[in-house]
C-alpha cells in the first residue's frame, strides 16, 4: 500500500474502519502531532500496531498543533507530518483532524484500542471515557517518554547557535 492511498479522510476511515471490524480485525488508533519525527515517536506507532490488525493514526492540524504546542509549531506542515508517518510501515493509515482532542474520531471511527504515549496513564487519557462509550480500551504504548521534539528543537539550538 503506498503512501497515498494510506492518507484518508476521516469520511474515507469510516468505511474502511467498519469493514475492517466486520472482518474480525482489530482496530488501533494512535495520535499525536508527530513534529519532527524521533526515534521515540517510531517506537510508539511500532508498539501501538502491535496491539491490533489495523493502526490509524490522527495527526493534529498545524492549527491544534499551535494550539497545543505554542507558537512557533509546528515546525513542519501537517501535510508533510502525514507523508513522513505514513511512510512508516506499521501505519496502515493516517488522517489529519483539526481538534485540541481525538474525541470526535473515536465516536466515529470506534477503534477497539486507543494507544497513548507514556506520557500519560491509563486515567489521565484525555479520550478515555469516550474511549470507553464506544467499547474499546486505552493501552499506554512506546518508550519512557526520553524523546521529545522539544528537546530535539533545544539541542539542534544549542549545538548551531552562533555557527555560521
């Protein structure tokens, strides 16, 4: 499946999601802004695909990633964010969705599993009880949370400032 074809439309994932679940298979949805991607943020798609059939990822807007993240992000387009994460081969597939939380995609979508980092619990999941109206469960996936595009941002800052 190539890259394009794993961008959808939430209207798109509906469809495919709902055959998918028909079939037996299970659905996993992931989320982030997936601003400059790292090597943590691989681990948590690896770890959130093995947990099902199918992962879908939902990547904030450029807008909600501002919103969330401050000004001055996100430092790459939610457009090329989706090319990058789709490139990956454990996303099946990807949408863009312009909230500050997944909440609306899960009513829709109904994944079996939504995966968060480790930088939440199981209870602080903003989507938990939403995730849990639809039926399925929150499962805390990926590395302890020792990368971070902040981080990355500040040492690439570091290490260049002043440089020519």
């Amino acid at each position: 499946m190539g890259r394009a074809s794993k961008l959808r439309s939430l209207e798109e994932l509906e469809g495919i999601v709902s055959l998918a679940k028909s079939e037996g298979k299970r659905v996993v949805m992931a989320n982030g802004c997936f601003d400059l991607l790292h090597v943590g943020h691989v681990r948590y798609l690896t770890a959130a695909r093995r947990l099902g059939d199918i992962l879908v990822v939902a990547i904030n807007s450029d807008e909600s990633t501002r919103a969330l993240k401050g000004e001055g992000r996100p430092i790459v387009s939610a457009e090329e964010r989706a090319e990058i994460v789709t490139a990956l081969g454990c996303v099946n597939y990807c949408f863009v969705f312009e909230e500050l939380t997944l909440d609306n995609s899960i009513r829709r979508l109904m994944p079996d599993v939504h995966a968060k980092g480790t930088d939440y619990t199981r209870e602080n999941v903003p989507e938990r009880s939403t995730v849990l109206d639809v039926g399925g469960r929150v499962e805390i996936v990926g590395d302890d949370k020792s990368h971070s595009t902040k981080d990355l941002v500040e040492l690439i800052l570091d290490k260049f400032s002043g440089s020519s």
